[in-house]
C-alpha cells in the first residue's frame, strides 16, 4: 500500500530548509506520496529512512531481470490488473521445452524451430525468448551437456531442476547467461536458495498448492532472497488458471507481497503434444498473468496469432501503436504502380493493406506521420493536411521514386483534394474509398 | 500459514438468455463473478460454441473445412452435418450471398434456406447477415417472421436498422436480438438503451460488442469486455448485463495470416493450421475476455475450444 503524505511527513526533517525545491516539508510529503518525486531529493533523509520508506512506497509486484546481454529481459512489475486501468508494463514471455530424456537429433529439430522463428512486427522483434531444459533424472552429465547445447541457441535460459547437485554442476557451465533456476520447492529450498544465491541467478519456486507456495516464499523472503519467481503450474489447467489470476489478484489488490513476483505457466505439463490446445491457453495466459509460458514448441502457426495478440494486450492505451511512415510496394509494385496514402495508425495500416493485398493490384502504398492517430482523427487534429503530405512527399523524395503520378487519397477526407493538387502539381489526386472493405472493388474498377 | 483466496463475487449478473428450443435449448450468460473465475463462485452457465455456416458454400474453404462438409449440397444439409460436430452448441447461418454487390441472394430465397435448415435441424440458430444495412434489416424481419417458435437469435441490430430488427425480430415475432456495437463501451450502452426502450425486455437481447483478429486491434475487444464486465457486475449496470456473443471466425479467416497460400509464404507453413491457430488463440481470448458465446468454423477450431471450457470450468 502506498504511503500516505502524513506518514511520509512524519519522517521528514521538518524543518521547511526549502533544499528539496519545495516550500515546505509538508509539500514535500504530499508530492512524494504522489510519486511526483523521488524520497532521495531531501538531502536530510537518513539512510534507514529511506531503506524503511523505499520499501513501503514500492510496487507491491517486484521487476525481476533475467538473462543477460542480447537475452535479457525484464518480467513484472504490473500495477493494474486490467490494461484500461493503466497500461500493462512487461509483456509475457516464451519458451521452448527440452529434456535431457530426448535425444540429439529431437533437440536440434526443436533449436531449428526456435530459430526459425524469428521475425519483426511493428518495429518489435518476435521470437520464442527462453528455453526451458528440464532434467528427467537420468544422471547430471547428461544435463550439463544439453546446458552446453541449449546455450549456444543464444536464448535466455530456464532451468527445470529440483536436485541442487545437477542445479550446481549445469550453474557452473550457465551463471553468467544468468538463467532462471526454476526448483525450489518445500522440503528443498534452503539448499537450492544457496545455489542460486551463489550463482547470482533468479530463482523458481514451487508448490504443491498456494498455501504451500505463499510459505516456502516467506521463507526464501526470510533468508534475505527476494531475486524469485512463482512456478504457478498446477495438476490441471483448471488449477492452473486459478493460481494465475489469485497470485496477481492478492498481490495487486491485497497487496500481498508475497505473492509480488512474476510468474511461470509450463503448458507442456498441462497438455504436452496438444498443439492447438496450447496455442488456445497461451492465448489465455498472455491475458490472464502468465509471465512466462513455456510450450512445447512456437511453430509460425502459433506464433502469429500469439504475438500479435500479444502486441495488442501490451500496448499502452494512451499511445498508439504506429507503423513508420515510408514506401511500402504491395502486390510487386514497381515505380510505375499508383500510389495510395494513409496515415500511420498501425490498425489503419493494417486493415488497408489487408484489403489492397486481397485487391492483388499493385500499389505503392505510403504511409505518412500522422502522429498514430486514425484518418478522420489525424485530419481534425491538423496531422494529416495537404501541407503535411507535401512534406512527406518532400522527405521521401516520391516523386524521384516513383514514375506513376497517381495519389489515392483516403475518402474520409475528400475535401484535401483541391489542396493537395496545389501543392504537389503534377499529380492526379483520386478520391479512394470511405471503408477499406471497398478497396478492391474500387481498384479492381478504376484504371490508373 | 495458509494462503487464502479472497472471492470477488459479485451482487449482480449477467443475464440469462435462452436460445433455441427443446432438449437442445441452450442458455448464456446468468454468471456474477469474471469470466472462468470458477475459484470464486461457480459458472452458472458454460460459454457455448456456435457453428457458421455461409450460405455462399465452401469452395473457399481450407480442405479441413471441405472435407467435413463433404456430400452436402445444400445449407440445410451443412447444417445437419454441423449439429453433429463435437463440441457445437448452436448453428451459425450467415446469408453471406444475400450482399447487394455480391450475388444478391433474395430476401425470399433466405427465408426459404432458414425454413429447411430449421426442418433438418433442432439446434438453436442464429442468423447472421451480409453486413449491408438495409438487406440485413429485411432478411432479419422475414426469417424471424417465419421460424416463430424457434427461438433464434438474429445477429446483429445495428444503430441504423436498430428499429427495423428489434422491433420485429425482438417485439413482433418474440425473437432473441443481437444488438451490434464497434468496441466501444458507450455505444453499446447506447444501443441497448435504446432497444429496451422499443420495448424488447433486456432478457431477450445479446450483445455483439464487435470483435477482431489477434493482432488486429484485439486490445480494443479486450478493454471493451473487460470494461462491459466491470460495469455490469460491479456496479450493477443494467443496461451492460446482456450476455455477449463474438463472432469470431469471420474475422479471423480474412486475415493475413489465415489468407496467404504457401507459395506466397513458404515459411509460415500450411495455410490451414495457421487458420486454426488464428481462430483458436482468437476464440480463447474472447472468452478469457468476458465472452459468453463465440462462432467459429473449423471443427478443429470448435472441438479445441469446447475442450478448453471443460477443462477451466
């Protein structure tokens, strides 16, 4: 729960020295409650104060860093249980399940999946982020050398091993790529506390059910280790899903800190080889407090949808998701092919290529700065103009690029047409469609 | 010291709407807690799982799609073929060819295609149309003039033809009403104000708060559900208390990903299961979201999702 102005003023100075910026401490308390201004800006705080208050104004649900250099990535954080509240922070992560029980070649058919996969989307890289190794019990050297193996996919790590021994043995070969040791359970935690202590790593933790969960973190809490993560996975799916949303719902709504860590759903131990069943409850996951969710492989099939999806539920309400603005040739346009412009709101870039794509005409179509916004919105707010679009022609250097001079302006905005031919003379400016669902009507019927 | 869940139950619910009739009578909505929150109270009622079936025939389809409906010529044979796909719960018949600039089908020739598929089948039905306003506004009226007693669902009133649909459909010919708004929480409120206000009571009307693929504006589906959910249950808004209903498979097989041959994207592998994929992880968002009924189209899609339910109820 976060503090209270009064409470904070408490602990101030009280002497209104103005050092801060602020007229009194008083103001001070208040802004700092607010979170408007970091605690340290008193330069009269002592220490323990400051440890004693960071402490209290602080998320109740921890970021926790794992991995390292091109693999690191940060998981919690969250604030809200619902993106419209705020916005989410951290999206959910991927991994890919291997065994030390398959062989050779199962394991590089599944690193050739991982790599395969691999792709941008919206100025965002798409890919299954971690391998997740688990350990059959079939002897530690057999363990380390799937480590080895698993390590030069260059993908974050985590690592399914309950018996400290094999943890150690594969943390000497993989600490400093600072894997999530995922094993620590009721009766094992203090020695794996150690292992992963003295590696350096985040560590996993289990429970047979929540209450068991909820003690052996107090515990590890107790022993001075809060670098953790919660294995949410139960017995059943239906298990699972309920884990998933108390742990979050009690950390952000009851503010159990405890339960203030990111999460880990392992679907292939839900239902292992079911592909689509997976694809539908990572669906699941993604929008209900999966952190990580391990899957037994991310095919393109599966990978689409859910990244998209994704993309979507991580955005912030309060931006919008843009495309960058530039030439984007569809259906094997060259210079001689039209153009069609609209701004650079991603759902308006998305629909409008959909339908130009299923009109199978060539056509270049171009996509100007207008702040994210869609057409009516960027026209009211000034950001898409025949002055804007001239500049866009002018940066771009269209008319160099391009021999056709055909411009198909969006039809919502119709009354630019008499502008823009004054700007950009040369040009025949075409009124396109109101809806994108009319495009391929509209250009299967005109003739540039 | 043991952990223990503190219940968000709610003092309201979502309406309980009844589709269909007989022993394959169907009923949604009734819950008052979020959606698979069975930890906090039970689900009064399981989201159901529709069937579409596009009166336009399947050449279009991927094989999976064709191959189930293999030997059937008519809708009114899909249809009967779709009752018995695994998991279904309600048929789908979407008047696809009905489209002005498309072929036109005549209000007269749906009419007659929904009488057959109400004789060849006894699953609840719900009749979606061409999305051009004023012949959807037609078909609607005709249909649910003729299948009186059938209980069907037509989808959607729209704020345009709100007045032509519900009052036939809703007050006329005491069918459900699907009222369609475009994600977005204040015009669904809006609609369904006004279609009360017609006079259609609030316990025969659903909502279809819009839907899109993932990937596609999904957040605005989920922040618009999640937000519908809220209202409805912890504030008690009886104007949002109507169950929702997603179609969900046509907005995910016209897109990209579903669409695009194997030759044009050799990569991303065959074109079916990435239809499936899109349509599942769509499908399982929705109903996560608040969703009380979805329509899709392929039975892998359909036998997946309906596992799904089972397995979180």
């Amino acid at each position: 729960m976060a503090l209270k102005g009064l409470d904070i003023f408490k602990l101030t100075p009280k002497t209104n020295c103005k050092e801060c910026g602020n007229p009194t401490c008083m103001a001070f308390a208040m802004k700092v409650a607010q979170g408007a201004i970091p605690l340290e800006k008193c330069p009269h705080m002592g220490a323990d104060v400051i440890a004693k208050l960071s402490e209290a104004t602080a998320p109740p649900m921890k970021v926790i860093e794992v991995g390292a250099g091109n693999n690191a990535h940060k998981l919690g954080g969250e604030t809200v249980l619902f993106r419209h509240e705020k916005t989410l922070v951290n999206k959910n992560l991927f991994a890919t399940k291997l065994c030390s029980c398959m062989d050779d070649a199962k394991i590089d058919e599944l690193l050739a999946g991982v790599k395969h996969v691999d792709y941008e989307r919206i100025g965002e890289r798409m890919y299954c982020e971690f391998l997740s190794l688990d350990y059959a019990d079939n002897g530690v050297d057999k363990y380390v050398a799937l480590v080895k193996k698993a390590m030069e996919a260059d993908r974050a790590l985590i690592l399914n091993v309950e018996c400290p021994e094999c943890a150690k043995a594969a943390l000497e070969v993989c600490k400093d790529a600072k894997p999530i040791l995922n094993g620590a359970n009721a009766s094992n935690y203090e020695e794996m506390n150690k292992v992963a202590t003295e590696a350096g790593v985040v560590l996993g933790v289990k429970g047979a059910n929540l209450s068991e969960l909820f003690d052996t973190v107090t515990a590890l809490e107790a022993a001075g280790n809060k670098n953790l993560i919660l294995d949410v996975t139960g017995a059943t799916i239906k298990e699972t899903f309920a884990n998933a949303v108390q742990v979050r719902r009690s950390c952000l709504k009851e503010n159990n800190r405890t339960f203030g860590y990111p999460s880990i759903v392992n679907l292939t131990k839900l239902c292992a080889g079911d592909e689509r069943m997976q694809s539908a409850l990572a669906s699941v996951f993604t929008l209900k407090y999966g952190s990580i969710i391990v899957m037994d492989s991310m095919s393109y099939a599966q990978a689409l949808p859910l990244y998209g999806l994704r993309q979507n539920i991580f955005t912030d309400p309060q931006k919008p998701m843009k495309v960058a603005p530039g030439i984007y040739p569809m259906n094997g346009a060259d210079e001689n092919a039209p153009c069609m412009i609209t701004v650079d709101f991603a759902l308006t870039y998305f629909v409008v290529s959909g339908e130009v794509e299923r009109s199978q005409k060539p056509i270049n179509f171009l996509i100007t700065d207008a702040g994210g916004y869609s057409v009516l919105t960027a026209w009211a707010a000034g950001k898409l103009s025949a002055s804007s679009i001239a500049k866009f022609f002018e940066e771009q250097d269209i008319a160099g690029k391009i021999k056709n001079r055909t411009l198909i302006i969006p039809g919502k905005v119709a009354v630019l047409k008499g502008e823009i031919e004054d700007k950009l003379p040369g040009w025949n400016i075409v009124v396109g469609t109101n809806e994108a669902i009319q495009i391929p009507k509209f250009l299967k019927d005109a003739n540039f | 010291m043991p952990f223990t869940n503190k219940p968000q139950v709610f003092n309201a619910k979502i309406n309980t709407v009844e589709l269909g009739v007989g022993d394959k009578k169907i009923a949604i909505g009734g819950e008052n807690v979020l959606p698979f929150y069975t930890f906090d109270a039970p689900i009064e009622n399981l989201p159901k799982i529709g069937v579409e079936i596009s009166d336009a025939g399947v050449e279009n389809e991927v094989e999976g799609i064709k191959a189930f409906y293999e030997g059937c010529n008519t809708v009114a044979e899909r249809a009967k073929k779709a009752a018995t796909m695994p998991g279904a719960d309600f048929l789908a018949i979407r008047f696809e060819s009905a489209d002005p600039n498309g072929e036109n089908t005549s209000v007269e020739d749906c009419v007659k295609v929904a009488k057959e598929v109400a004789e060849a089948t006894d699953m609840p039905l719900v009749f979606m149309g061409c999305k051009n306003v004023e012949k959807d506004a037609q078909i609607f009226t005709a249909v649910a003039d003729a299948l009186q007693g059938k209980n069907i669902l037509v989808l959607s009133a729209r704020e345009e033809d709100y007045k032509t649909v519900a009052a036939s459909a809703g007050l006329a010919y005491g069918q459900k009403v699907g009222a369609e708004s475009a994600v977005d929480i204040n015009l669904a409120k809006q609609l369904n104000v006004l279609i009360t206000q017609l006079g259609v009571a609030s316990a025969n009307v659903v909502m279809n708060l819009g839907s899109a693929a993932a990937g596609y504006g999904y957040e605005y589906v989920a922040s618009t559900m999640d937000r519908v959910k809220a209202a409805a249950l912890s504030q008690n808004d009886a104007m949002l208390q109507m169950p929702v209903v997603t179609p969900v498979s046509t907005e995910t097989w016209s897109v990209k990903e579903s669409m695009a041959s194997e030759e044009d994207m050799p990569e991303w592998g065959s074109r079916e299961t990435r239809g499936v994929d899109m349509e599942v992880v769509t499908a399982a968002a929705c109903l996560a979201s608040g969703s009380n009924a979805v329509i899709l189209r392929h039975p892998q899609s359909v036998e997946t999702i309906s596992k799904l339910i089972k397995e979180l109820a």
